[in-house]
C-alpha cells in the first residue's frame, strides 16, 4: 500500500496509525492533511463508525476506506457514509495508483463499482446523525447512562438529553430501545460490543 501511494502521488508525506484513536489524535494536530485512508479493521474502531466520525469531523478531508470485505452491503455503506473512495486490502498496485490519483482529483473511487441493491434504509438515517448526536447513539449502545455520556463529551445532562430528542427524531423513533434497534440493523455486526 506504501509504495501504490508513493506512487500516485509522489510528493505525498504521510503518517500512519495503528489505532483510530492515535489517527483522529494526529489529524487534531496536523491541519494539513489532505487524504485519509481508513483501515475497516483497526482494533479500538468499527471502519464504518470511524468513517462517519471522520467525514462528520474532518468534512473537506477525503476519506478512503480499505477493507478486506467486499461484498455490495459494505460498499453500498461506505459510499453512503461519504466515503470518496473503498478499496480492497488485495488491491493490485496499479489500481491503487488509479483510485487513489482519481480521489486526489475530487473523483469517487470504488473498487468494486458500488452496488445498486442497498438502499440505505437505517445507515442512511444514522449518517444524517451530527457528530455528537452519534457520540450520545454509542454511549447508549454501550449501555451508559445519560449521566454518564455528559461526563465523556464534557457536556451537560440537559444538553445530552436535548441531543437525544433531535436524534429520536431525526431516526424517526421514539425510545432509547428503538434507537438501539436501528443503529443494530444500520451497522449488523459493526457496531463495537
């Protein structure tokens, strides 16, 4: 993978991580990061969870999702997310070269072409989800209270309810137990236990 990047883009400094937290804590720091290419198997972070998080967060940074899964939900999943590009871990060097010259470009990339059969359903009513609406979705599904998801945002009790209320809406349900019934669905297996 190193050597398709020097390749497609020669004059490119990258660093890389091996968890998404000590990724999100250099893109913190590092403002002029212009591509993101996303592990789906990192250890501490689901792809798709750290995908939403990273185009919510990072919007004008493109972000390309490398997995070693190819089937038509995960791609249909990560084009909805806003992924700019999803490319196999089998990926051959000249197609990464391709891809990755096409998304420096502003172009998609997806590698498979993306299916046409996922309609979105509940991924596409959790990605209209703001970042901290989607904080407070996995605290929940992480069984904490909202007391408790105050504490970890920095946030008031009142402000995680609040949040709650326009992300019951937004997900078009009414209860904690709905919410996480969705967010089950929109992620299957991806979501972190």
């Amino acid at each position: 993978m190193r050597e398709a990047i020097k390749a497609a883009c020669p004059q490119a400094a990258f660093t890389e991580a091996g968890t998404f937290a000590d990724a999100y804590a250099v893109l913190k720091g590092d403002s002029g990061i212009t591509l993101i290419m996303l592990d789906a198997g990192l250890p501490d972070c689901d792809g798709f969870i750290g995908l939403f998080q990273l185009r919510n967060e990072f919007p004008e940074i493109p972000v390309v999702l490398v997995s070693d899964r190819s089937d038509d939900v995960s791609i249909g999943r990560a084009t909805r997310l806003g992924a700019a590009g999803f490319l196999l871990k089998t990926s051959s060097c000249p197609d990464i070269v391709k891809a990755l010259a096409a998304i420096v470009r502003g172009k998609k990339w997806m590698s498979p072409p993306v299916p046409l059969n996922d309609n979105g359903g509940e991924i596409g009513a959790v990605a209209t989800l703001s970042p901290a609406q989607f904080r407070i979705l996995i605290g929940l599904q992480r069984g904490l209270r909202n007391k408790q998801i105050a504490f970890e945002m920095g946030v008031t009790e009142k402000t995680v309810k609040a949040y709650t209320t326009t992300m019951y809406r937004k997900l078009g349900v009414s209860s904690r137990t709905q919410a996480l019934i969705l967010a089950r669905k929109a992620f299957a297996e991806h979501i972190p236990q």
